[in-house]
C-alpha cells in the first residue's frame, strides 16, 4: 500500500468511526427521553397491562412502577418475563416459584442472548449474568425441600420442561449436561444442543442415534465404535448422504453396506471406497 492509499484509508476510517461516534452520542438522549416517558407512563397508569406492558417494551425499568396486583397477575407477568426474564425480580413473592413463570424467565434468557446483542464478550457476560440469576431462582424454587435427592429431582423437572420448550435451554443446566434424559431431550428437540451435552454421550448410541438422524454431519463427532455401528450410520446417512464421509473404514469397504447406503442416499457412494468404484 502506498503513502496516499495509506492516507486515504487512515482519513476514512476516521471519519466513519467519528460518525458513528456523533451517531450514539445522539441517539442516547432520545432513548433517555422515551426511557422516562415509559416510566412516567407507569407511574400515571399502574394498573393499566396494556400501557405497563407497552412501557416494559420500551424499558424494563417502568415495571417497578406497576401495580402489585399487576404483580401478582400469573398470566401478565409471564407475558412481562418473555420480555426480559431479569424482572423476575420485581414479581410478586406468591409467583416467584411457580413452574410456568420459571420456564418463561428461563427461554427469555436464553433469547435474550441473541436479541440486540452483537459481540461475543458482550454475550459472554450477559449469558454469566443470566446463569447467576437462574442459580438464585433455582435455589429459592427448592429452598423448601430438605431431601437433596428430592431437591435434585425438582430442579432436574425444570430442565427437562425447559429443553423440551427448547432444547438449548440445555446451557443454563449445566448439573444436567450429563443426564442422559435431559441430553436426550435436548437434542431431540434442537440437535444443535449437542455443543453443550457432555463429551461422554459420543460413545452413547440412543444420544447419537438421536443426534444423527437430525444433523448427519455430526457422525463426525461420534465415537469410533459408532462410526462403524451400521444402524448409526444409516441413520446419519438417510439425513444428509455427506454423512458417509465420516463412516469407518470397514463399512467403507462393505460391498453390501455401502450398497444399502447408497440405497438411503445416492451421494454416500462418493464417499465408499475406492476398491468398489
């Protein structure tokens, strides 16, 4: 790059990162202005859903400011939570433990991660935040419960109502990355659930029958012993005929595997042995 190609590159980036600067800087007094025109909303109107939910949309912040029969309103306050799980904090005590609130906090948070939030440390610190507020949830949910095995199984419900809403809820319980049922569920109802579940579960056939009969690329991922499994590998392969790269050696060679692969999905054949072609 020459002197003036450098030149011109320094004057524009500075002017783009100016601009943009000038941009924030003036859009922070109208997100101030409309953030106190939501509370005052509140304030004028605390028992009114439509214009408390309305102001919660703009800023969470007004929800203090409503009526504590709003509060305690099951169905309101679930309707609040699915806009930020966080206020779960400003509810009424009576619905702090009920198992439908809990599961509408929980899939705002996992939302949440991926709604106006466009950095990979500025989601990493969101995700830790949202973990520590589960964990105070949880605690209170099974503070009554003096039998551990019996507070492990409450909790253990919650997880499984959770992944079966979706099943990348699986990141906040991480107690529960290595329960077979939880994983299981999981991953059946969103495969791409399968980053969180433990390592343990690529030897696990019924986890990885289920993992590759969604996503066959993810035979990749499975133990050695599974990738020479027939009915693992039919499985991957009837999902996306790709999947057959990833098959072991032995059933690469099979004259009568490959033929019944072939049979699911004519693109496995790429992928068989050279000695069979």
């Amino acid at each position: 790059m020459n002197k003036k190609s450098l030149s011109l590159f320094i004057i524009t980036f500075c002017f783009l990162f100016y601009s943009n600067y000038l941009l924030a800087k003036s859009k922070k007094p109208a997100f101030e202005a409309a953030k106190a025109n939501a509370i005052q909303s509140v304030i004028d109107n605390s028992f009114d859903k439509r214009k408390v939910y309305d102001a919660v949309y703009v800023s969470s912040e007004a929800f203090q400011y409503a009526d504590i029969s709003l509060k305690k309103d099951k169905d309101f306050v679930i309707s609040i939570l699915l806009q930020d799980g966080r206020l779960w904090l400003e509810i009424d005590d009576s619905l702090k433990t009920d198992p439908d609130v809990l599961q509408a906090v929980i899939q705002e948070l996992r939302l949440a991660l991926y709604s106006g939030i466009y950095n990979d440390r500025e989601r990493e610190k969101r995700f830790q935040t949202n973990k520590q507020l589960l964990a105070t949830i949880l605690d209170g949910y099974i503070s009554s419960e003096k039998d551990e095995a019996k507070k492990v199984q409450k909790i253990k419900k919650i997880a499984l109502d959770a992944v079966r809403k979706n099943g990348n809820a699986l990141m906040y319980f991480d107690d529960f990355t290595g329960d077979e049922d939880v994983v299981l569920a999981a991953v059946s109802k969103n495969v791409s659930a399968f980053e969180y579940i433990d390592y343990e579960f690529s030897s696990n056939k019924k986890v990885m029958m289920a993992v590759v009969s969604r996503d066959g690329f993810l035979l990749e991922e499975a133990d050695e012993i599974l990738r020479n499994d027939k009915e693992v590998v039919l499985a991957a392969v009837k999902e996306t005929g790709n999947a057959f790269e990833y098959a072991s050696d032995v059933l690469k060679k099979d004259r009568r595997f490959v033929l019944a692969a072939t049979k699911l999905n004519g693109y496995s054949f790429l992928f068989a042995d050279s000695s069979l072609k």
